[in-house]
C-alpha cells in the first residue's frame, strides 16, 4: 500500500504522496523543470490512480512541495557527481561478473552504488543517474523499480549511438567523401539504403546520390552499388523495379468443390508441355468427332472480387525469370488444379466442332468436368505422332495453321533460348529451345479453345475479355531468311483486350479470347469467372466494371513482360561475363536503321554493330569488347 509522503514517479517526473482516499492518491508533482533561461520550475497537485504512479521511496518527503523543489536540486548536482559516478561503475563491473545477478530493486542498487543507505532526498538523484547511464536499464515488476545490468557489447553499441548522433555531420561528410572515391568502409553498407531503394525502384529520389554530386538515375545508382561491391553482377533489380514481387502468391486456394455436378469424359487427354514445366493446366483429345480443350479450373474456387482474384489481378500473370517463376496464384493449388498430377483432374472443358468443308469452329460447348490426363514432353509427343491417340491431333494442327494462313495470318519464327540460373552458384545457362511439332499441335488446339470460347461468349451475350489486333501493314517485298522474320515482326501492330469483339489479324481469326491458362494469366481467370457464372445461372460482371478489370491485369501483365524480357537481357549479360571466352554467330537482320542489326541465335539477343558493313542474312562471328550490367547495354566486334 502507497504510504503518505512518498516519494513517488509520474510521467517520468517526481512526485510526492500528499494524502489518498479510497483509490485516489493526491500528488504533488513537477509539471515543468527549470530551464536554462531562467523560467522556474512549476509544481501542481493532482488526484491519480495507483496504477499512474510507481513508488521509488516508501515515506520520508514531509516538507511537500518544498521538498520536491529540494530532491529536483539534489538531482541536477548528483547527475554530475564523480563519485556517484564511479560507485555506478564498479556497480555494474561487480554485478557483471556475479554470474547469478538478473534484476536488482532499486533500493539495494542505490546502497551497493552509494555505499551508504538509501535516503528520500537522494533516491530522486540516484535513480536519475542510473536511468541515464550507460551501464543500467530500468524495469518496473508489480509496481516495483528494478535495474538490470547491460553488457559491455550493449554499452559499446550505445556509445557508438550517441557518438554518431553528436558528430553526425561531420561523419555524414567522411562517408560521402569516401563514395566519391569508390572506398567505403564495411560499414557504410549501412548508410546506403536509399541508394538501394533508389535502384530499386521502391524511391523516386537518393539524398545519398544527390550530395555525392552523382546522376540520380536507377543505372546510376545500380552502378555504384555493384562498384562499392554491396551488390554483385547477380543482382537482379528488374521485378522490384517494376513494382513486381519475385516470390510467388502466398493465399492458399480451398480444393475444388466436391459436390459441384461435373461431366466424366471418357478416355484419356494428353498435356503436352517442355520438360521442365511443373504447373500443366491445358489436356487436349480427340474422340472422333470433337476436338476437346480441357483447362484448369480454379475459377471454381475463386470468385469475381474476392481476396485471391484481387492479387491475381494485381499480378497479371506469372512471372517468369531466370531465376524461377513467381506465380499468380499459390504454388500449393497445383495440387488440386494442375492437369494430370492426380489420377482424375478437375477442368472446364471446350467440347468443339469443326466444319469439315472450310474447319472453322462450327460449335463450342463449354462443360464443368472430369478427366483423366497422361502428360507428355514435347519430345515424347513427337514420336508418338503417328499413334491412333495423337495422330488426329497432329493433323488438326496442320490444318487449323492453313485456315488461317488463308485468312491472313502471320507466322514468324525466330530462334529462342532458354535461361536458367542455378540458385546456389548464380552460373547461368542458355540452352536453344527447339522447335517441336507437337508444340504446333497444342499451339493450335488452344488458339482453337480461345476461337471457340470467344463466339461461345458473343451468342449467349456474356460479357468477355476478347482479344483483337488489327492488320499489320505488311510491304509486297519481304526478305528471305531471318531477316525477313525481322521485318514482319516490326509490321506487326500492338494487341488489345477489351470488351468489343474484334478479329485478331496476326492469327487470321476473326473473333479470338484467350482462355486455356487461367493458373498463369489473370485475363484468362477472369474469363472463366464470367463462363462459370454463366453456366451456373449466376449473375455476370457487367461490360464496364470487366473492362475495368481486365485493363488492371492488362497492365499489371505488361509490367511482367517488361521484367522479364529486362531479366533475360541481365542474365545474359551475366552469362557473357562468366564466360569471358565467349564468341557465337550473328546474323544480320535490319540495315534500315543509322547502323545494322544482328541477331545472335544462341542468346536470343539482337545487338548493333556500327562499323560493319553486310548483307541481309549474312552471317558474322562476333566477341563482346565491353558488357555493362547498370545500363544492359554490350559492345560487341567481328572477329
């Protein structure tokens, strides 16, 4: 129980027990200190409660306010005092080195540092010198004031603190002295955060940049980092710098709805992917008279608005770099959505017929079902062309391909690569990607899907995420080889989604959506939202708030495609300098421009070579003479 005349805290300021009643105490306490201008201390009373205050000495302050202006003054000198001072010191050596020591009450601190008993117009004084020491810190248990030791690495730590706030000026100089010279200190790592944040897009400005008298671009930023060695060549900033995240979405999907009344389809259907896709969400079949088009279906779990199509949406699609994949939604939904990890697959399915006489889409049926899928590399699926099972498909594909060449599409064809880094060792490797038939054949079987959803969509009315692109202005004349490939890819113009149905030239179709990887494309997601909503009778997003949803995963979609076409450029970079021996053959594929173009197949990479003189086609063996990561720009030479 607080006695009368106690000498007591209250918001950190010392005060002085003048009665109590019931559970009120009244307090006579310092609202203001005296300060250096001559203003006086101010005293008032007021009624609290015991939980406001904490006792620091049980009894002794008789005189009132008096007295608390006389522990005030015995405070300033004792803060000062040498001696207090040392006794605090070895204090703390004797309690570091009694192994057992932990918390000490105040009191019993205030007599082993003052050798001598504690006193009430001391004990304001003493506990203000020990608060601000270095060696203690406080803690109040149950109402009681205890102290506790701190270690000689705590204390070093602070001192370090507070030497580094008294002359932050003047270390602030040293440090931008010492960037300008390329010679920081390992601990000025510490101090270049905003240059980080700078390079990664996360800031719009650097104070750091700025008073170092440097260029505050990202190239800039992202050059001296790799110079004062805090970043390495590995580094890639491209996602971040794009507002994008390189870890995959974290909101776990529900499995999939057991009770939902699905169609079995009989047989068996085929994913077809590269070796070393883990997320399949297309299976494809033919069963003699309908091509079918089974898709994942995570559109039964994730509703128009809800959490996860919000972060799809934010996403736009999965991100792939080098380094992995950063999906759109939740690695774990694999399990329960990929095609063909389980012995029976969810899908949405595209029941399509094709008319024999011209093969357009005569019909599409889109069906909630099950299905049994065998998966295939590209590579397996080859050899197995000729069988019963994939024969049919191949043939569609060949077939669908002359269509729309009829109707004008344009196929290119241009080399790629394909980039992965070892996650330990950073090494990069490029690999040709090769060009597989049966990659034609699920090419065309989705462009189908996509062709059949689209004109599934416009005659039930359903609102839909449709993509066009107009006609490309294509010249009579095109040059052979590579070259022209080049040409035709720069008459091609820039494709759009929206809500009103338009044809999509480059692939000769005249109405086309995309709806075969909704695990991987928000567009895609969205449009089996609307397709699900559709056949369960439910109500359907509306034109304007489509458009609107579908332009926001446009975008964010359009983010990823920068990143990862930054990402590849960055790793190949990488790759030239780990390999400092490198040299390939380069194609020339553009004169058009102030200087030629050429193509390097092996990287996938076009690069400008200004003093040499060549035909279109021509080929050139060529080394890199300079790489620069900052500004992934390269320099390259004949050979």
């Amino acid at each position: 129980m607080i006695q009368k005349n106690a000498i007591v805290i209250y918001k950190n300021q010392p005060a002085i027990v003048l009665d109590f009643e019931g559970e009120k105490f009244t307090i006579s306490w310092c609202v203001s200190r005296a300060t250096s201008t001559g203003k006086k201390a101010t005293f008032a009373e007021q009624k609290v409660r015991e939980k406001d205050i904490t006792v620091l000495f049980s009894s002794g302050a008789n005189e009132g306010v008096s007295f608390l202006e006389k522990i005030l003054s015995r405070a300033d000198a004792l803060c000062v005092d040498e001696k207090l001072r040392a006794g605090i010191k070895e204090a703390h050596e004797l309690l570091l080195s009694d192994e057992e020591a932990d918390l000490i009450p105040f009191l019993e601190l205030f007599e082993l540092v003052c050798s001598e008993k504690p006193n009430p117009l001391d004990c304001w004084g003493v506990y203000s010198a020990l608060s601000l020491s270095h060696e203690f810190f406080s803690h109040i248990l149950n109402g009681a004031i205890f102290f506790k030791a701190r270690t000689f690495e705590e204390i070093e730590a602070i001192e370090k603190k507070e030497f580094e706030k008294a002359h932050a000026d003047e270390l602030r100089a040293a440090f931008i002295s010492r960037l300008k010279k390329n010679a920081l200190l390992p601990e000025d790592s510490a101090l270049m955060g905003d240059v980080e944040a700078f390079a990664l897009g996360k800031t719009d400005k650097s104070r750091t940049l700025r008073e170092a008298g440097f260029q505050e671009t990202v190239e800039k930023a992202h050059k001296i980092l790799l110079e004062t060695g805090l970043w390495t060549i590995t580094r890639n900033p491209y996602p971040l710098r794009w507002g994008l995240s390189a870890k995959s979405a974290s909101e776990s999907l529900p499995s999939p709805p057991k009770d939902e009344e699905r169609v079995v389809i009989p047989g068996v259907s085929y994913a077809i992917d590269n070796a070393w896709s883990n997320d399949p969400d297309d299976a494809i079949s033919f069963d003699g008279e309908y091509l079918w088009v089974h898709v994942a279906d995570p559109a039964s779990v994730v509703f128009p608005d809800s959490t996860i199509d919000k972060i799809a949406r934010a996403r736009g699609s999965t991100l792939y770099i080098p380094e992995g994949a950063s999906m759109m939604l939740s690695p774990d939904c694999l399990e329960h959505y990929a095609l063909g990890l389980t012995e029976e697959s969810f899908a949405l399915s595209f029941k399509i017929k094709i008319n024999k006489d011209d093969f357009s889409v005569e019909s599409c049926e889109v069906l909630r079902s099950i299905v049994k899928v065998k998966r295939y590399t590209y590579e397996q699926a080859d050899t197995l062309c000729d069988t019963p099972q994939l024969a049919p498909l191949f043939e569609i594909a060949e077939k669908n391909i002359e269509r729309r060449k009829k109707s004008g599409s344009v196929e290119i064809s241009i080399p790629e690569v394909h980039i992965f880094v070892d996650s330990e060792s950073k090494k990069v490797s490029i690999e040709p990607v090769p060009h597989p038939k049966s990659a034609d054949v699920v090419r065309e079987a989705m462009l189908l899907a996509g062709e059949g959803a689209a004109h599934f969509a416009l005659s039930n009315r359903i609102p839909f995420p449709f993509v066009s692109q107009d006609v490309p202005a294509i010249p009579q004349e095109i040059p052979s080889g590579l070259a022209g490939q080049f040409r035709l890819r720069r008459c091609m113009r820039k494709r759009s989604v929206g809500v009103t149905p338009a044809m999509h030239a480059g692939l000769g179709l005249s109405l086309y959506a995309q709806v075969t990887s909704p695990l991987r494309r928000y567009g895609d997601l969205i449009a089996h939202e609307q397709l699900r909503s559709f056949l369960k009778k439910e109500k359907l997003i509306d034109k304007d708030e489509l458009l609107l949803r579908v332009s926001a995963g446009e975008e964010a979609s359009q983010a990823a495609k920068k990143a990862e076409r930054n990402s590849r450029l960055h790793w190949t970079l990488v790759y030239l300098l780990q390999n400092p021996d490198w040299t390939g053959e380069a194609i020339c594929v553009d004169k058009s421009r102030d200087f030629p173009i050429f193509f390097i197949p092996s990287l996938g990479m076009e690069i400008a070579l200004p003093e040499n003189s060549c035909e279109l086609n021509e080929r050139v063996r060529v080394k890199p003479s300079k790489i620069d990561i900052p500004t992934l720009s390269s320099v390259f030479s004949t050979m």
